[in-house]
C-alpha cells in the first residue's frame, strides 16, 4: 500500500471522528429542545422548519460540489433520531418506571435477523444499555416478557409482501400483555453463500417461510434447487456457514451475511421492491404517552351475531373521526366460523374520543381487548418531509401548485358546483363508472407518499422521452428531485413512426429508470405497448402509461384493467373528450379504479405547433369526470420554449399536474430533443410554477 494512500486514508479517518463530534454536540443541543418541550406546551415537530433546513442543507451541498439529495437522505436520519430521542424523554416524564440504565430485549432468531435489527434501530434513541437476547419462537420471545426475564420483546406482526403473521397475532390474542411501541423495517432479501458461485451451482436454499414467500418469484426461477424452511432468517446463514457446502444457501439480510462470513450472490431478490416488515414491541404493562406524540391503538374484538354487527363497529369508529390503519380478521379459538377482528387506528388511549369508542365498542361487542397504544411509525405525521426547492415560497393559496383552481377555473378539491342539466345529460353518456354522475366526489391515487387529485398539491413528472443509458436516467432524477419534481418519467419502448427510429432500450432500460427512482425516492412512469409487457413492467414501475396512439387499444385497455397500479391514459390525437372518457371507462369496468388522465395535445389545422394543448378539455373533464387529469405541454407544442407558459397554464386551468420532458442535451437527444428541457430550464420553469 503506497504512503499516499495510507496519508488519505488517515485524513478520512481524522474528518470521520469530526462529524461523530459533531453529532455528539449537536444531539446535545436536541436534548436541551427536548428538555425545554418537557415544560412548555411546544410542538414536538416543526415541519416547516424540517422542510427550510433541508433545502439550506441542499444548498450547501451543492455549493461546494455534493449531491444534495445525498446530503438530505444523511440529514432526514439524523432529524429522525432527533425526534425519537423528544419522544423517549417525554416517555420517561410520563412513566417514571421506565427510567432504568439497562433494558433487556427479546427477540426471535439469531444475531442479524430482522428482528434483531429492528430491536437495534428501536432502541437505539434510549438512553439505556440495550441488550439483546436471542430466543427459539414467538411464543419463548412473548413468556420472557411475561416472566420478567425479559422488559420487552420484538414481535413480526406484518409484511407488504407476504401479508400478516397468523402466528404473532394469535399469540397477542392468547397473553396478557401490552404493545407499547412499533417500528417499521425494510427487508432487503438478499441470497447468501459461502462463496460467489453461480446461481446454478446452488442445490438448497435454507430461510425462514416468510422470507420464502416474499421471495416466491425469484426462487420460481430456479431449477434443480430444492427449498426448505428454517426457524428464522440468520440461523439459516449459520448453518450455511457451518456446514460448508458450496451448494447451499440461505436468504437473509446483508448484515446476517457479514456477521456470518457469507458472500452475497444475489441482492434485492424480494416479490416487491418496497418490501417491509412492521413489528410490534411488546410489554408486561402499558405505557402512557403523551398527546403530543403521534399515536396508534391496537384492539381484539368479536363482534355479536347480529346483522350488520361489524359495520356497527367500525362506525363507532368513524363517528369518533378514528383513522383504522389495519382490519384483520382470525379464527376464534374453539368457536367454529366465529372471527375474532384485529383493528389499528390512529388515536391514543388518553384521547377522550378514544375513550368514548372503546365505552360505545363494549356495547356492540362479545369480546373487546385492548392491546395497547404506542407511538406510530406509519402515521403521515411521523413521515419523512421533502426539503422546499431551492428559491421557493412556501405554498399559499394564490400559489398556483397548491391551488388548482388559481385564476378562478375551478374551485381547490372539487369540480365546482355541477348543474342539474349536466348531471342529467352524463347519465346518458356512454361512460358510467367514470362519470360525476356515478361519483361525485374526485377520485384521489395515491402514488407512493404522493396523492393525485382532489385537493392534493399539484404534481410535477418530468424526465426523458427515452431511457438512453443508465448514467443520463440517475442523472435526470437527481435533477427532478433537487428542483422540486415529484415523479420520473422515461420511455423504455417508444413507438416510434419510423421503424429506422430509436425503439428505446427495453427493459435494461427498465432496470436503469427503477434503480434511478428508487436511489432519488421517485415513483416512475413508462410507457406500455403490449399486453405481455404488462405484468413484467408493473413489477418495477409505479404509474403504466398508455400513449395516445394506444388510447383505444382494447386488449391493452383491458389487461390494465385487471392490474393493481395507477395507469396514465394520454388522449389520441384525434379523439374527441367522450371517446378518451370512453377509454378510461373500459380500464375501470375491468376492475382497476386508478386512472389518471393525461391532455396531450391533438392535431388541428394549426402548424405551429406540434399539436393544440386542448386547455379547455380540463374544466370540461372535471366536470364530466371525477378523475384526475394532468397536462402535457411537452408533446403538445413541440419546443421547449413553449413548455413552460403552457404548463402554468394547465395549473391556472385546473390541472392536477404536469408532465414535461428534461434532457441533459437535447440536441443529441434520441427521440423528441426539440421539446426536452434543459436541466437549467427545467430549473426555471419549477420557479415560474411556485411564483
């Protein structure tokens, strides 16, 4: 190793000890906060300040050369852990039993297993020494607890793949014990082995059945390879390591395959890529919390046999304004075809409207138990914020991305008043489902952490037409992330009217535009042109756009009617508002309610432009038709110079959002250069939205 190196690695190593120093100093500034806030009625979290400080931050960052969305993801940790360490202080105050300067944690499985590394990340904002004690079962990590051997227990309770953990919920159902906390993990499956061989060299894999089933699909793809269950995720790396086969394997996390000297053969390998496991923290005695903190309630009832029993419940709760985050129904034990229902929702037990539903449920109930309130990390509260673009006002009501309605086109939330005469004139239209005359409120899609429609804030999808490498797709997302931009947009198969035309990359191209979402935190759009494509492009991608040449493509309208993603329906050049409706109509009678509109432009006797952005088609649209609608100037006018005035006009109309098209260098674009924004034009037009 050469002495320049050695020199380097010392001054990284020097900087490395600063920032832990400086961390130490500044958590020591949090803890003077959260002492302050234990005395005076203060906020625990001020997220317009949140929001300020990490758009100074990216500043920063890009003053002196540094990606600024790496420098916020560092920050969100840290102001995360700043707000846990708040939260355990007002704990404390409230439960003085609580304050003990070491805690046991029981867990199920061994060291580097999901349950151990959420315990680790729980409990890292207490001030206790934590030590953590592996056990066998569910059932061992829950009568430690009850014993006393243990002061809480890490519990699986769900994941967003494989679904709920029968076994974990019938286990609470059984013992007498209290959840006082939650924490949300996400699982990155990853296949290990004693050395990097190739897949088709691995004879059996080895991991618990949860994990198997979250990684159904990639395990389908082998052959020859025989699956087993094992009791959890790092004994079967340790087994793995023990035995010293090069042909087995096991799935678990990175961590379990370092802590076990394993290599990674293949990463990422889960069904879902947004795959997480939320796990309960389990007590001997509830704990109080304070109202501050954001909470959630977690209750076992059986309903009596009566008509409409259930409904009568959950109506208790709505009456209250209570939020269910979860409904979950299980077998009661020796009561053959009666269901004991598991319920979350926001609320904490010292919330009197809490209190009024739980005295109303008694009533209505055969069995009602409460397991406990305990602080959410799921709740829109407890979420991470977007730093404010740089040189943007906060949003106010004359701001046209956060009023809809801006210039008086239509009312924030709604389609404004709907006459009598329309009403009645749509129940003859052809289009049922998507008709205000079917439903009068907006449809509101959800996207990821973003809403599209209603009163939601406007959107913003931006991004190549094509997907031409993997270096210029990251580098279009960081640009859309750091100006404010909410989805990626980038064609993977183009349609093109020459058959000598770039016909996009495919799915490497496909590949490229997810790892630049996800490395950004951007949902993604693309294109889809065939059925088969489908399925495949649905596994990746958060929003399937059908082009306006395939607006009236049936077999395509129907397949996407049968998926569970938001599709982008564009309107054909040459079709009229009733037939693009019509359109949308045959995606949601085959099942699939999530559509969002998308005015393109159509073709007129105009030659200006590259089509005629049919603004009148919104308010006509809103008020026909409860879904959402966007714009897109882009391919609308067909320069760029152009984009920017039409996409302020969309919002003044009434649009839900925008998408536009960004290219590093449209000149040597692939396909649409003349239309595609320049970064700092782009960059320009995001301030012209927010002015």
């Amino acid at each position: 190793m050469s002495e320049r190196l050695e020199e380097l690695r010392g001054r990284l190593d020097a900087i490395d000890a600063r920032i832990i120093e400086a961390l130490a100093a500044r958590q020591a500034l949090v803890s003077g906060i959260g002492e302050l806030k234990l005395d005076e009625p203060l906020a625990l979290r001020d997220r317009a300040r949140e929001q300020d400080l990490l758009a100074r931050l990216a500043a920063q960052a890009r003053a002196v050369g540094l990606d600024g969305y790496f420098v916020t993801r560092v920050f969100r940790e840290i102001l995360d852990h700043s707000l846990r360490a708040q939260q355990e202080g007002l704990v404390r105050r409230h439960n003085p039993d609580r304050k003990r300067s070491e805690i046991v944690v029981a867990y199920q499985g061994g060291e580097g297993a999901y349950s151990h590394l959420a315990a680790t990340k729980h409990f890292a904002a207490h001030d206790a020494a934590v030590s953590c004690r592996a056990l066998a079962t569910f059932a061992d990590v829950l009568e430690a607890v009850r014993d006393g051997t243990a002061d809480y227990g890490m519990l699986p309770i769900e994941n967003t793949t494989a679904g709920s953990i029968n076994e974990a919920y019938d286990l609470l159902a059984r013992m007498d014990l209290a959840l006082v906390g939650e924490e949300v993990l996400r699982i990155e499956h990853c296949l290990v082995a004693l050395e990097p061989v190739p897949l088709c060299n691995i004879r059996r894999i080895y991991s618990h059945p949860q994990a198997l089933a979250q990684c159904s699909e990639f395990l389908r793809t082998l052959s020859d390879c025989h699956i087993e269950s094992f009791p959890n995720t790092a004994l079967a790396a340790e087994k793995v390591r023990d035995e010293r086969d090069l042909s087995q394997a096991a799935i678990a996390s990175q961590d379990a395959a370092g802590r076990y000297g394993l290599h990674v053969v293949r990463r990422d390998i889960a069904n879902q890529r947004e795959n997480y496991t939320r796990f309960v923290v389990v007590a001997a005695s509830p704990l109080k919390y304070d109202l501050r903190i954001p909470c959630k309630t977690s209750l076992i009832f059986a309903t009596k046999h009566e008509e409409g029993a259930l409904l009568a419940c959950l109506n208790i709760l709505a009456a209250q304004h209570l939020s269910l985050t979860k409904l979950e129904s299980r077998p009661r034990p020796n009561n053959p075809w009666e269901y004991l229902f598991y319920v979350d929702f926001e609320g904490n037990l010292a919330e009197p409207r809490v209190q009024q539903a739980l005295r109303e449920l008694a009533g209505k109930t055969s069995v009602l138990k409460v397991l406990g309130s305990y602080p959410s990390r799921t709740s829109r509260e407890t979420q991470p914020v977007e730093p404010r673009p740089a040189g943007h006002a906060p949003a106010t009501s004359a701001d046209p991305r956060s009023t809809p309605g801006a210039g008086g086109a239509v009312e924030q939330g709604a389609c404004g008043p709907v006459s009598p005469s329309v009403l009645q004139s749509l129940q003859k239209a052809p289009y049922k489902l998507v008709s205000r005359a079917t439903r009068l409120q907006d449809t509101v899609i959800r996207v990821g952490p973003l809403e599209v429609g209603g009163a939601a804030r406007p959107i913003v999808i931006a991004g190549p037409c094509s997907v031409e490498s993997r270096e210029m797709i990251l580098e279009c997302a960081r640009v859309v992330k750091e100006h404010g931009g909410d989805m990626l947009r980038g064609g993977c198969f183009k349609p093109r009217t020459s058959p000598y035309a770039f016909q996009g990359h495919g799915y490497d191209a496909l590949e490229w535009l997810e790892e630049a979402g996800r490395a950004y935190g951007l949902p993604i759009v693309t294109e889809v042109m065939h059925p088969a494509d489908i399925e495949p492009v649905a596994r990746r991608a958060d929003v399937l756009q059908l082009g306006a040449r395939n607006m009236q493509n049936f077999s395509l309208l129907k397949e996407l009617g049968r998926i569970d993603r938001p599709v982008l329906l564009k309107r054909g050049m040459m079709s009229s508002i009733d037939e693009w409706l019509g359109a949308a109509e045959y995606i949601l009678a085959h099942g699939n309610q999530q559509v969002i509109l998308c005015e393109r432009g159509i073709r007129t006797f105009e030659t200006a432009t590259r089509n005629t952005l049919d603004l009148a088609a919104v308010p006509v649209v809103r008020e026909r038709s409860h879904l959402p609608i966007i714009c897109d100037p882009s391919h609308a006018v067909g320069a760029w110079r152009w984009v920017a005035p039409m996409a302020v006009a969309a919002l003044a109309a009434g649009a839900h959002g925008v998408m536009v098209e960004i290219h590093p260098d449209p000149g040597q674009a692939l396909s649409d250069g003349p239309q595609s924004l320049r970064f700092e034009r782009f960059a320009e037009m995001m301030q012209r939205l927010q002015a």
